[in-house]
C-alpha cells in the first residue's frame, strides 16, 4: 500500500532546449580548471525528487556561482517523466524498458532499440566527461530512509563519507538484468580516480526525499570546490548524519518466476537474525536467510517479471 504522492513533477519546460545541443541537457562552465561533475535526474520518470532538485539549482543559477570546473545537468528519461500521472505514478518508470540496466557497452552500441537507450546514447558523451557522477533516485516503500549506493568499489564510499550524507551507504555487486550507470568502465576501475554515487533519496512522492535529492547535490558541489562551500552551507535543508554505516552486500535474489512471493512483511533495511530463516517462495522453491543478521536491500513490493531483482541480502560492516 502506498500513500498518495505529495510530489507533483516540476515544470521542466524551461530546461527543455538545454545548452548543449541534446535537450534537458545543461553544461555550465566556470570557465577555470576543475573537476567536471554531472547531477542526472529522472533516470526514472517516476522518481521526482531528483528533478525537483535539478530544477531548483538551475532557477537559482548555480552557474553563476561555479568557482572552478564544469558542471552538467541532466533529466534523463523525460519521454516517461512527461507521461506521469498521480492517480497512476508506477506507470511512468519507463516508456520501453528500465533505463538503468542499458549501460553496457555491448548494449549501446548494438542493435537493440528503445526509448530508453536512445536517449541513454544520447547521455553517453556527457557521462564520459564526469569525473564524479551523481544519479538521483527514490524508492518504492513508504517511509523508506535514504541510502548511497556506491556501485562495486570501495572509493565511491569514500567520497559518501566525505559528504557526510546520507546515514546508509552499500558496495554492492550489481544487477544481474543489465549494467547500471554507475557502474560503466571508469566509474567500477579501482584504479581509475574517477567515482559515481547513485543515491536512493528516500521514499517515491515524499517532500523528505526532495529535501535529500537537494542536499545530496549541494554538498557534492562544495565538496568538490565547484562552489562556496559557505553558499552551499546556508541552503541546505538537512543536517548531515550524525553516524554513517557501511551496507556490503553479498548477493541479490533473482525471481526465477512470476510466482516470487515473501513469506513475511519485509521492509528495506530490516535485518534478519538467525541463518536459515524462510523469507521467500519463488515457483515452488523456499528461499531462506543464508547468514546470521542478514539485512535486506530494498525488497521488491510489487509483482515480479523472472528476471527482476526481488532483494539484495548484505551485512553492515563491524
């Protein structure tokens, strides 16, 4: 059950023509060296917070305040964004299919075609400036808190940590369906200096998570010396966590049918004591806890296609 959305979508038309060519695309550059930094939106049409804070910075002028380097934002899928509707806000996460399980190379630049991966080749050039990205999400269960996930490597928990935002933060091993944005070469190379966060900013439709969306955004651009860290310090809309924790996740659940169900009431970030604890039924097979405090990620409240992610099971680091 979810409550209504007390998020409406932003007016985007004045970001519609952008400056760079592609549409809802803006590069503001200060014109001094400097870390290039890209805030994408609406990877999900459906995910509101993210534009709302995109919207905000570039009606602020944020590029008036760029001190060094360059900066680029984006509202990713708005072909799905255009089509939401508040009596049905699930409909508009994609027009074809999930934009971010199409970032592979051997996807974007074969044959296949969608809405989707159209616009994603057309984001490709811009995302390979980034030396940091930052992809803003939300989530399905009401009330959920916000969480950082930080792809496969260690280094994009580092920069997390030096936000100081949000309180949850997760290495994980990424999507069996398709390889998320975050996780494209560069952004997943240990060796590389460049770092990706995608931050799940808190419930779909919650005024909180466009309050994080915000705060996520103006804190990577002061950490980054895009701008006064004094600046961004007097807009912020929340206080940063008091404590951060360290989520490692170990493997995800994949349904194997249409008939995955769990067996329990589950919510993000509950954690499970005892090994062998039975929490889900996928076409007949029992699915079972494989460790002791076993915490889930996310769990997948709505039906599911075989194929999709149903949870993500991890351990907090000590």
């Amino acid at each position: 059950m979810h409550t209504p959305p007390d998020l409406l979508p932003p007016d985007l038309s004045p970001h519609a023509a952008g400056n760079t060519g592609t549409p809802y695309v803006h590069l503001l550059d200060s014109g001094r060296p400097g870390p290039t930094v890209m805030l994408q939106a609406l990877m999900h049409g459906n995910e509101l917070c993210g534009a709302i804070a995109l919207d905000r910075l570039l009606r602020e002028q944020v590029g008036a305040q760029l001190r060094r380097g360059r900066l680029i934002l984006a509202f990713a899928n708005i072909e799905a964004f255009l089509r939401f509707d508040a009596a049905h806000p699930f409909d508009s996460r994609c027009v074809d299919e999930d934009m971010n399980r199409v970032w592979a190379d051997a996807v974007l630049q074969g044959p296949r075609d969608s809405l989707e991966l159209r616009r994603a080749r057309a984001l490709l050039p811009f995302v390979e400036q980034a030396d940091v990205l930052l992809d803003l999400h939300s989530m399905q269960e009401d009330g959920a808190p916000a969480l950082a996930i930080c792809g496969t490597q260690d280094k994009s928990a580092a920069l997390a940590r030096a936000l100081g935002q949000p309180a949850t933060l997760m290495v994980d091993t990424g999507h069996a369906a398709g390889l998320r944005l975050i996780d494209r070469p560069g952004f997943a190379d240990p060796a590389s200096p460049r770092q990706a966060l995608l931050v799940e900013c808190g419930a779909h439709w919650a005024r909180e998570s466009a309050e994080m969306a915000f705060d996520v955004c103006l804190r990577l651009l002061a950490q980054q010396g895009l701008v006064d860290a004094a600046w961004a310090q007097a807009r912020l809309p929340l206080a940063a966590a008091t404590q951060q924790r360290l989520l490692r996740v170990t493997s995800a659940w994949t349904a194997q049918s249409e008939d995955f169900r769990f067996l329990r009431d589950v919510h993000h970030l509950d954690c499970i004591p005892r090994a062998g604890t039975p929490l889900a039924e996928d076409g007949g097979r029992l699915r079972a806890t494989p460790f002791d405090d076993c915490v889930l990620v996310m769990p997948t409240q709505r039906p599911l296609k075989a194929g999709q992610t149903a949870v993500r099971l991890g351990r907090f680091d000590p």
